[in-house]
C-alpha cells in the first residue's frame, strides 16, 4: 500500500541554494582514511559494474555508489522507510490505548527506548526482545542501502533535511574511521547506518555490529523496566484511567510536530519522496563549491 512510485515528481519545484562565503564545510567521506580514498581513486574492473570496490581487511569497501540498481529497488526500499514513519506515528498517536490493551502492538508501531521501557511490564521477555529487536532493526539496513547507493549525496541530504544532524555527521566523519564498528554498536540510527553504508562498511560488519548493540541496548532496557516498575506501573495506570485525556494530548503532539515540521521544512514522508531531486541539488552545490575552490572542496577540507 505504502510502496509507491517515486518517479513522479519531476514537476517539483527546485530550490536555490546559496553558496556562501565561508560556511561549515558539509560532511563528506573525502576525509575517510588513505586506504578507503586509495580504494575510491583506484581502477577496478568489478567497481565499474557494482559501484564498490574490493573488500578491504577492516571491513570497509571503497565506495564509488552507482546509484540504486533499478528504480523498484529504490522505491521499495523509500517505501518501506515510509511505512515505518507512519508506523511511528501511529504508535505515539495511540500510545494510551495500546500500552495497557496492545503492549506488543504498541513496542512493534513505535520502538522508542521510553516506549520500550514503559511496555516492558506488560510483557514477557520472548515478546519483548524478539518484537522489540525486530522493530529497532528494521530501518537500519534501508537506510545502510541508501547511503551505499548515493555515497556523499546521501549524507548531503541528511544534514538538509535535519540540519541539527550536520554537526553529528562532522563528529561521526572523526571517529568512524576510527572506531566504527563501536560507533554502529553504541548508536544504530538513522544517520549511523546512513554513514556507514556511504564509507563503504561491509554488509557483515555493519550487521553485527548493529545486531550486538541493538542487543545490549534491549537489555539494559529490562533492566532498566524492572528497577523501576513501580514507578512504570503506577504511570501505566495513569495512562489507563485518563486514556481518552492522554488520546486528546497525543494527537496534539502529533499535529503540532508535523506542523512545525513542515514550517521548517522538513518532512519526513516528504523528504523521502523528493530525495533524489534534494541529492542532485547537493550534488550541484557541491560542483558550485569545487569550480569556487570554496568549502566542501578538497582543498577547502584538507588539514
């Protein structure tokens, strides 16, 4: 239902960005380590075809991304990202609902860590790790995939679609070539796996490093349920007796974060429709930026 065509907006307007003077040089994986830029300058018959190159021994690839292989590739993976928006929205619209009646419904719409820990009670440890597991994990290897498709380009329309997200891209750009399989295992999101599939990680390495740290994080989440469920069961029963109030509020939450995102214009749906068009604007900027010798350059990034 959700996987839809996402050829069809060629109508979009396009936006001007400005090139200014002097701004924070985007993230970019031209700053990765020798050996990965060795990877992305050399020749490779099998690069050519595949838009990687061959498998390097700390478990990363030389990324030349191609692109997606066709678009129903694309647009089945952009789909099921959209799906699990929705989702998302969803389980926050109804969290006083299904906490109490639809525990496992409600960790398997939204899987946030408050959610997790407010649910834990209601279930037993098999549902809770295998639905909670299961719905943590989901997005991660779709976002992995876009970042290995569009490389750079990826990350440029990450940090325009959540500028906040600009300076913790620069911060991963600084420690992943150091440490990114710790750095995948402490923080599995959005623009980690993202990053990770643009600095050319291998399939292997990101997953298990995912697998293991979305595993201790759903532990220490029990744990956690458990110390305080007390504290956990009393805000249940809240929720329960005032489930129409709290329904009132969510929805308002809900509303207001969508309206103030579109405001900002960000757009989750949105933004995952137009991606492509946003990639390419990025990748003109940065053409802008290169002809200017400016920031987001190689000489403009070195030191």
């Amino acid at each position: 239902m959700l996987i839809v065509n996402l050829t069809l907006h060629a109508g979009r307007r396009a936006r001007v960005v400005p090139v200014r003077a002097g701004r924070a040089a985007p993230a970019t994986l031209e700053r990765l380590s020798d050996h990965d830029q060795t990877d992305r300058d050399g020749a490779d018959p099998v690069a050519a075809t595949t838009g990687t190159h061959p498998e390097a021994t700390d478990g990363t690839r030389g990324s030349r991304p191609g692109g997606p292989p066709s678009a129903l590739a694309r647009n089945v993976v952009v789909g099921l990202l959209i799906a699990f928006v929705a989702a998302s929205n969803l389980g926050n619209l109804f969290l006083s609902v299904l906490v109490t009646e639809r525990p496992l419904l409600f960790i398997g719409l939204n899987a946030q860590n408050r959610n997790l820990a407010l649910a834990s009670g209601e279930l037993d440890a098999v549902s809770f790790y295998v639905v909670g597991f299961l719905r943590l994990v989901g997005p991660d290897p779709l976002f992995f995939l876009l970042g290995r498709w569009y490389g750079d380009g990826a990350i440029r329309w990450m940090e325009r679609r959540a500028p906040s997200y600009g300076e913790l891209l620069r911060v991963l750009e600084t420690w992943f070539d150091k440490a990114r399989l710790l750095v995948v295992a402490i923080a599995p999101n959005n623009p980690v796996c993202l990053f990770a599939g643009a600095a050319g990680m291998t399939w292997g390495a990101f997953m298990v490093a995912n697998v293991v740290g979305t595993v201790v994080r759903l532990v220490a989440i029990r744990m956690f349920s458990s110390a305080f469920e007390n504290q956990l069961g009393s805000l249940r029963d809240f929720i329960g007796e005032y489930r129409w109030e709290v329904l009132a509020v969510s929805f308002l939450a809900v509303g207001f974060t969508i309206w103030n995102d579109h405001r900002g214009g960000r757009e989750d749906i949105g933004d995952l429709l137009s991606m492509d068009d946003d990639i390419a604007e990025a990748e003109a900027d940065r053409a802008v930026d290169r002809a200017a010798g400016g920031p987001g350059t190689d000489q403009g990034t070195a030191g």
